[in-house]
C-alpha cells in the first residue's frame, strides 16, 4: 500500500490536497489511483442523485399547484400556496445551479 493510499485512509482532506497537488506537477505515477477513481465516481452519482431528488420534489410541487391548488384554496379561504411556490422557486434555482455547476465542468451536455 502506497504512502498516499494511507493517507487516504487517515486524512481524506490531506489526501485530497496531495493528490491535487500530484495532479499539477503532472505526476500522475504517484497518484492513488484506486481511490481516485472511487472519489470522482463518487461525485457523479452525487450529482445525479441531487438532481433527480430536485427533479421529483419540483415535479411533485408543479402537479400538486395544478391539480390541486383550486380544491385546496376553495375549501381554506386562508390557503395561498406560498409554501408550494416557494418550494418550486427553489426548486428550479437550485436545479440551475446544479446544471451550470455541470456544465462549466463539462459533464454535461453543451
């Protein structure tokens, strides 16, 4: 095991930090592969995982404002829906943010 795997094992932080560095000088020979594969895998599922959550929570939010939003505001004099727009407000801000961030990265498409 190499000195950089164990560092991986003891301070993800300083690996990281180290393995940037490798990055930069260009010595890809001293670089823990394994676990850099692992990490950078990790954070394309990440990234998937959030904006298929953002996605449902935005869509469930759209679906509930249309089919329900007249039911509701008919029976509570007081209901406006403020929740459900802020929510979809959100929802769409972070999902933006969330394909820039991909894009400027390019993960994603052009």
């Amino acid at each position: 095991m190499s000195n950089l795997s164990l560092l991986y094992e003891k301070d993800f932080s300083d690996w990281t930090a180290r393995t940037v560095d490798l990055l930069r000088q260009g010595r890809f020979a001293e670089l823990d592969i394994d676990h850099l594969v692992e990490e950078l895998d990790d954070i394309s599922k990440s990234q998937r995982h959030e904006l298929v959550n953002r996605l449902r929570v935005l869509l469930a939010h759209l679906l509930k404002w249309q089919f329900q939003y007249r039911q509701i505001s008919g029976q509570w004099a007081e209901f406006e829906g403020k929740s459900w727009r802020n929510t979809i407000i959100e929802q769409r801000a972070a999902l933006r943010c969330a394909i820039c961030w991909t894009r400027t990265r390019g993960s994603g498409p052009r």
